[in-house]
C-alpha cells in the first residue's frame, strides 16, 4: 500500500451522517421549484400578456436574499419561452459589473456574443443590442439579475443607463418590444434613485418574494434531506428546531441549506451517527458568521474603512476590540491607519448611517454632562469579523 492508500483510507469516513452531500449544495438546481405556486402563477400571467400581445416595459422582482427570486423566475420564464416560439428569454446576471458600461456589454455579449470597446460608448453598446434584437423573435425578455449592483459611474448615469434601456432611439426606430425583469432586493426605483422620466417609463408591475415561513421551509428541505442524509441522520426534532431556528432568523432557501450541511460536518468531526440541537447551535453561529464576511467583503471601500476605524481601538485591560466607540475615534483611527484614505467627520456619520441601515451597526447619542454629547457605535456582530473578512479580501 502506497503512502495515498493510506492517506485516503483515513480520510474516508465509513460512519458519516451524509450519503448525497451535493443534494445540501445551494447551487445544486432542484428538480422542482417548492412551495412558491403563487409566485409562478404571478410570473405565468404577466407572461400570458404575450398572447394577447402585450408585455410590460419592466417587471420588478424584489425580495430578500435566498427567497428563490432568480431560481423561479429563469425557471418559468425559460419554460414559457420554450412553448412560446415569438418570445424569447435571455439572463444576465450583473453581480460583478462594476461600470454602467461594461453593464450593457454583458447584454450585448448574451444577446450578441460580442463585446464593444470603451471608445464605442454606451451609445454604440446600445445599437449593437437594437440591431441584434431586430433579428429576434417579437418578445424579448430580458433577465436583469442583481440589477442593485449597478451603480452611478463616472461615465454615465444609471437614470441614463435605464432611460436607453427602456426607451432608445435605436430601439424605437426599429419597433423592438423588449421586456425588462429587473431582479434584486430592494425595489429598483427607490434603491438607484431613478428620475421621474424613467420612471414613467418603467411601468408598475411587481412581484414581491417574502422570507418562507417554517411550513415552506420544511417542504423545499424535505428533498435534499432525504438526499442528503443517512437513514435516521437528522432526528424529526432536530430537523423541526433548526428549520424553525432557520425561519425565524432569515428565511432564507440557501442559508437554510447550508446551516443543515455544516450541522452534518459538525456531527462527523464529533464522531456521532446523528446530527444533534448542539450542532444545530454551533452551525447557526458558523453560517450567521458565513453571511456577515460575505456581506462585509461586498462593501464599499469607505465602508471597510469606517469599520476598520471601529475595529482599531483596544480595551487597554483585556486586549479586546472596544465594544463601543464615538464618531471622532473612528476619525482618528482613519487617520492613523491610512492617512491617504482618512476621512472627516462628516464622511465617517453619512457611512454610519449607511452600516446602520443595512444592520452591521448600532449607533446612539450619549450624554456626557458638561461635555456636551456625543455619538457612539457598535458593530452587530463580533468586530474580529472586520480583520478577517478584509484578510479574505486581499487573499
Ligand atoms: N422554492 C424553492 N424550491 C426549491 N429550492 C429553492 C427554492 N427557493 C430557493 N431554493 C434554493 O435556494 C437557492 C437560492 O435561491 P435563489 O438563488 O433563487 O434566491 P434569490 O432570491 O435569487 O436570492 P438573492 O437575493 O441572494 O439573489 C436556490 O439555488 C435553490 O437551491
Ligand atoms: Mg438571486
């Protein structure tokens, strides 16, 4: 036997809880779309419209993360387009677009399998798109996942961005009925702060995913479990307490799934035949940390620098992060740490607003006597988290 024989021989586990780990994979594509009938049922009527000849400018799908907003809507939009040979169905997901550019270029290379130069500009990106879908079915549908990332750049505006989108010249000229399905998790609109002119053009329809609630939940894990799982893996009460757990703190498909796989990885280290409510436990404060770096990493950069600032100053007797600090800590820690990207007051108070928003921090005024007040902060969860999600960051 070689070294590897051995190697493999103790690393494989005969007594694991899993027997089909990629069925507790999110990525994994289920066969079938669980407990979101009504959502389908949305998405099928406004679909219909194409046979009585009309689709509306924009649809709005909108909801929290893990909801199965792009999972369902590419599910039945691809499944209608395949029944319907005038409508036609393209996806592109704009996650990692970081210009309004190179935005329209990714649509241009779905539609088209091209891309356009910068020197071409937004103007010639678009008339690519105009010319394409001159040679397409009657309906077009266009996915617009993660469309919340696309920010003002430098270049252009996303009012303008939209504004060609919905109602170019290109486009008018030649009669093209495009459908855009603006996937995200925030209403669009409200979220990039659209002008008014592009708003009456981007009509009212919206459908609206909501958190599942344990009895969905239960229903969409079922499958993968069973999948998943060794006979008698997951007893019926630990499965009930870590959906219930689940649904009460996110509702989420895709945490939910995960917080199952890594309870299943916890029970094998410990050695058990069955995952236990402690692995449930330990898992939930893995995967609340899991989200929170993701979440951490996809900031912006004066966001990092603001938490970093926070994360600065040390509890002089234990060596600990400070639980809380005041708005001019974080100035001077700005300052010390970077001096190139130090910010003022001003700044630091506009990005707390920002992090309080969406939950990584708590602030409050305190009264300090004769010393007038003052505002003070704190991160939702463990500071340490800062330092590791910015070392991930650099990896
Ligand atoms: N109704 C469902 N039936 C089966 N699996 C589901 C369902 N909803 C979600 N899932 C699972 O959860 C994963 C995440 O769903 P999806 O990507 O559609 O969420 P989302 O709402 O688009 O989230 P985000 O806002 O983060 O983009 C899917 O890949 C799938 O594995
Ligand atoms: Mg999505």
């Amino acid at each position: 036997m070689s070294k590897y024989d051995d190697l493999f021989t103790a690393a494989a586990n005969e007594d694991s809880v899993f027997i089909d780990k990629g069925a507790l994979d999110p990525l994994t594509e289920p066969d079938e779309i669980i407990a979101r009938d009504p959502k389908e049922a949305e998405l099928a009527s406004i679909l219909n419209g194409v046979n009585e000849g009309y689709l509306p400018p924009t649809v709005s799908i909108h909801g929290p993360p893990g909801t199965g907003k792009t999972l369902t809507t590419r599910r039945v939009c691809r499944e209608f387009a395949s029944r319907h040979s005038d409508c036609a169905v393209e996806y592109v997901n704009l996650k990692e677009c970081r210009t309004l550019f190179s935005a329209a270029n990714e649509i241009l290379l779905e539609v088209a399998g091209e891309r356009k130069k910068a020197y071409e500009g937004l103007d010639g990106i678009f008339e690519g798109i105009w010319t394409t879908l001159e040679e397409y079915p009657e309906y077009t549908i266009l996915l617009l996942d993660e469309v919340d990332h696309i920010k003002h750049d430098s270049n252009y505006d996303v009012s303008d961005f939209f504004y060609r989108l919905l109602r170019g010249e290109g486009k008018l000229k030649r009669d093209i009925t495009l459908s855009a399905w603006l996937i995200s998790n925030q209403l669009i609109d409200v979220d990039l702060r659209l002008d008014s002119r592009v708003e009456s053009a981007m009509g009212e329809e919206s459908v609206y995913f909501g958190p599942y609630d344990m009895g969905r939940l239960d229903k969409l894990l079922h499958p993968r479990l069973e999948q998943g799982f060794r006979d008698g893996a997951v007893p019926d009460e630990v499965r009930s307490y870590g959906i219930r757990e689940a649904s009460k703190r996110w509702g989420d498909a895709r945490k939910t799934i995960s917080l199952f796989r890594n309870a299943g990885e916890l029970a094998n280290e410990r050695g058990q035949a069955r995952i236990t409510k402690a692995c449930i436990d330990d898992s939930l404060d893995a995967t609340n940390k899991e989200a929170t770096l993701e979440k951490l990493k996809a900031l912006p950069y004066n966001c990092l620098v603001v938490l970093s600032g926070m994360a600065f100053w040390r509890d002089k007797a234990t060596g600990e992060i400070a639980k809380s600090v005041t708005t001019s800590e974080i100035v001077d820690a700005t300052e010390r740490i970077r001096p190139e990207s130090a910010l003022g007051e001003r700044a630091v108070r506009d990005v707390l607003r920002e992090l309080e928003t969406i939950g990584l921090v708590n602030t409050w005024i305190e009264s300090r006597g004769q010393g007038g007040r003052v505002k003070k902060c704190e991160t939702t969860f463990d500071p340490e988290w800062i330092g590791q999600a910015l070392d991930q960051l650099k990896e």
